[in-house]
C-alpha cells in the first residue's frame, strides 16, 4: 500500500468514527428529550403555539 493509501483510509476511519459518533448522540439526545415531562423543558420547546409559522 504505498503513502496515500494510508492516508486516505486512516482519514477514512477517523471522519467515518466521527460521523457515526455524532449520529448516535443526536439520535440518543432525541430518545432521552422524549422522556422529559413537558413542565420541566426549557427551552427547545414553547407552551405558546400561537404564533406557529409552519
């Protein structure tokens, strides 16, 4: 395997750990915002809908 062949896979494995690191984070944070009653979030969502855009 000449010099670029080892370059190209270990960025390979590292960008491809990073990428599947950070999919399972945002999905695991998703999974646990679910479980936070409704009272005691803060920010990521309002009680006030009435002024929805979408």
């Amino acid at each position: 395997m000449t010099h670029l062949g080892y370059l190209l896979v270990g960025w390979s494995v590292s960008l491809g750990c990073g990428v599947l690191y950070a999919m399972r984070i945002a999905f695991r944070g998703r999974v646990l915002s679910r479980q936070v009653p409704a009272d005691k979030r803060r920010w990521m969502q309002s009680s006030d809908h009435s002024n929805n855009d979408y």
